[in-house]
C-alpha cells in the first residue's frame, strides 16, 4: 500500500521522549507504532482499548459542571453510569449488528 498521507500533530515533549524510548527498546519507530494503532482501529471499527473515565473522574466532572449549559441532570447521569457499566461488561451490541438482526 502505497504510504502518500502525512499526520501532523503536537503532543508534550516529554511524552514524545518516553514514548520513542519505550518504542526504541521495542524496535520500532514512532511512525510505526501509529499505523500499528490506526490498523488495529479500522480492524476494531473503533479505539482498540476501552475508553472511558473511572469513577472518580466522572464524580469530579459532574461537580466542574457548573453553568446550565454544562450540567446534566441526575437521570442523564445515571443513563451514562449505566451505558458505560454495560460497555464495560461487553453488553454492546454494534450497528452492523442491529442491521443484521433488522435483515437490512
């Protein structure tokens, strides 16, 4: 496959640096590392790891919410804390899936 894209991006110098140790005692270049993330993203149809905030940090976002147009409400976060205990649990059902069950 032909490589004739560019990602350009900024992260944290010392992120950068801890990261290109890592991957040099791993043998491999930055460069490679990200097509090893974006392959394994378009194999998954989504981020290859969970992604999703623990307990607390969801505690600390609920109470940072402050004006209107930032807050939820009590039902709204318990509708979150359910979704994402279900997503935890491998409860999900992907939309290709719903399609099949639908025959579309």
């Amino acid at each position: 496959m032909a490589k004739n894209a560019t990602i350009n991006m900024r992260v944290d110098a010392s992120l950068k640096t801890d990261v290109e140790r890592i991957l040099h005692v791993l043998g491999i270049s930055t460069t490679e590392a990200i097509n090893m993330f974006l392959n394994r993203v378009r194999l998954s149809k989504g981020i290859p790891f969970p992604v999703q905030m623990s307990d607390d940090e969801f505690r600390s976002y609920l109470a940072e919410c402050s004006s209107e147009d930032e807050a939820i409400s009590t039902e709204e976060a318990n509708q979150i804390k359910l979704a994402q205990n279900e997503i935890r649990e491998n409860k999900v059902v992907s939309f290709d899936e719903i399609k099949r069950s639908l025959g579309t």
